[in-house]
C-alpha cells in the first residue's frame, strides 16, 4: 500500500460495546436537543470568525 502512495492512519472511536454506549449516546442526544439555541449561537460565532480571504470558490 505504501507502494501506491498510500500510509497508515490509525484513529480511537467509541467502542459500541461498550455498556454504557447506548446511555451515553442518549444523554449527549438529549443535551443536543435541549440547547439548540446554543448551537446556533456557535454556528454563528463560527461563520463570523472563519478568515476566507484569498479563497475561490
């Protein structure tokens, strides 16, 4: 593989066996859904900070 240009990448994901996986996916869904404003406030925040000068579409 390196041969054809390509290398390793090794990456930590959830371990969905896990016991507490399910319960945690929910709490964090949970979360999500009862700060909704807040996300918008950081979408915003992001799209104000981002630099794209020089950028072409």
């Amino acid at each position: 593989m390196r041969r054809a240009g390509l290398r390793l990448v090794q990456l930590w994901v959830p371990d969905t066996r896990a016991p507490d996986f399910a319960g945690e996916c929910r709490r964090q869904s949970l979360e999500a859904v009862a700060n909704v404003n807040l996300e918008r406030d950081v979408l915003d925040w992001a799209d104000a900070a981002r630099d794209i000068e020089g950028w072409t579409e």
